[in-house]
C-alpha cells in the first residue's frame, strides 16, 4: 500500500483525539476554564463529547483579559452548545500580583480556581479542567503551581498534547479557533517588576488594537519602565511594517494613550518576551518537573 503523508496525518489526529475525549470519560462532571484560546477550546470541545451535560465552561473577566477573548470565549460555548458563565475574578485586589515580582501568573491562577472551585457546588461538577498542553511543560510557568495546588487536571497534558497536535485537532472539529494566535493575559505585557494597573492594561490593549488594525493581526505591546511601549511583531511581518507604516502617526497614537517613548523590536516577537526581566530566584521557583529534568 502506498504511503500517504496526508491521511496518515489526519489518522494521527484521529487517535490524538479520540485520547484526549477518553482521559475526560474517566471524569465525573467537569467545569472547564475557556479562555477563548485555541487550548481550552479543544477541552471544551471534549469534554462536550465525552461527558454532554456534564460538562460546562467558566470565563474570567478582570482588567487583565482582552475583550476580544471574552466575545471568542462566549462564540465557543454556544458553537458547542455547552453551558457557559462569565465570572469576575479579583486578582487586581491582591498586593502581591499588583507589585507584578515575576510571579504573578501564580496569583492570578490562585484567584481564579478559588473562584470556580467555590461555584463546583452550585454547578454540579467535580474537576476544572485548565487548556495547559505538554508544551507548557519544560517553561517558566507559575501558575502550573497554582494549578497543581488546587488539584487542576490538565486533559492536554495527560493525553500527551502539544501545541502541534492541539491546533490539528481543533481544525479536525471544525473549531473557528483553531488558527487563531496565542493570546496572553494583558498584564503579561508589562514588564516585571513595574506595577500592574487598570490603566496599564486598558492602554495595552488599546495599542495593539490600533496596530492589529493597521493589518498586523499578531502583535505585542510590552510596556517598560519610564512608559516606554515596545512594539513586537513577527519577524516576517518587520519589512512589511517598516516599508508601509508612518513611524510618526504610531508614536503620535502611543503617545496619545499615555505612553512617553515608542520603540520597536528589531529581533521580532517571541513567546515570554519579558522572561528575561523575572528574578532568577523566581524564575527557579517555578519552573516545571520538565524543565528541571531537562537541565539534570
């Protein structure tokens, strides 16, 4: 018989999926954290198929989520006909996610399974279910020990998942998300160290509204002491950028949401842009059972 790499590929999917809808069978009623990403779209997807009524979404809304990820969020659940709520989670009230030390993810998830598990009752469920896959094993990721805190079950990882495999998934079901680019929390973009606030974040994602409007849908905005704005794009979009966009109109704009100085990245955007700002000490802190092993 002979080889072919598309059917083969799209039979390797198949089982990747067929997997992942079994580790959520072994469940008894799950609420899953869908953030409008890609991940927790395609345990969403399963756990709909492998538990039906079972099963349910939780979205947090804080100064730190994107708008846009929320409507994503609220599309899903009603693409997949699964029971959806919004709920505020108060991060922003805590000192130690405020003073943003580089650890501030762990307080962040802190908050928002406290939240969720307080509502398991009222919901029926027994498990949250996170989108975290086996790529985000081997990273600097504090809310990994949120989550390992807090009992999460992480469905991607424990079928084996990553990015790869997940996005291939999502497009096999037909999920409008399966495309979409990654899409980190706001506060992510302000570098650690200088405090986080509403007004940071709200002029954050305005900024990288106004550029994805001039056609440049993945982007970041990184914020730096002295209100200096770093703008990271893909490095295949940087010609594109520097031949076709008024240096002089997006300075204007920037400037006019508040921010002193506007730079651009020379090196192009890349996942953890400001990891190299986290102390050492915390950066070790959290660091996965992966990633130590990989440095044994």
């Amino acid at each position: 018989m002979q080889y072919n790499p598309i059917e083969n590929a799209l039979q390797n999917t198949e089982r990747h999926a067929s997997r992942l809808v079994a580790v959520i069978s072994s469940l008894d009623g799950v609420v899953v954290a869908l953030s409008g990403g890609v991940d927790s779209a395609v345990v969403a997807k399963a756990a709909k198929l492998a538990l039906g009524d079972k099963a349910m979404a939780v979205t947090a809304d804080s100064p730190s989520v994107p708008r846009s990820d929320i409507d994503h969020a609220s599309r899903l659940a009603k693409e997949l006909n699964l029971p959806h709520r919004i709920i505020s989670t108060n991060e922003f009230q805590d000192p130690n996610y405020l003073k943003n030390g580089g650890d501030r993810c762990y307080f962040c998830k802190s908050e928002l399974y406290s939240v969720i598990e307080r509502k398991l009752p009222e919901l029926g469920m027994k498990y949250i279910c996170s989108g975290a896959n086996k790529d985000d094993l081997g990273d600097y990721r504090p809310g990994l020990q949120a989550a390992k805190e807090h009992g999460i079950r992480h469905p991607l990882q424990e079928a084996g998942l990553g990015k790869e495999e997940v996005r291939a998934i999502a497009k096999l079901w037909g999920l409008e998300v399966w495309n979409k680019p990654a899409s980190p929390c706001l506060s992510s973009r302000i570098a650690p160290g200088l405090e986080v606030t509403q007004d940071r974040t709200r002029r954050v994602e305005k900024a990288e509204i106004y550029i994805k409007d001039l056609g440049f849908e993945v982007c970041r905005v990184r914020l730096h002491h002295g209100e200096l704005a770093r703008l990271e794009l893909p490095a295949k979009d940087l010609p594109e950028f520097l031949q076709r966009v008024s240096f002089q109109e997006v300075a204007k704009k920037f400037k006019e949401l508040g921010f002193l100085f506007v730079s651009l990245d020379m090196e192009g955007m890349k996942s953890g842009g400001l990891n190299s700002l986290v102390p050492l000490e915390i950066m070790k802190k959290y660091k996965t059972a992966e990633s130590n092993r990989g440095e044994e």
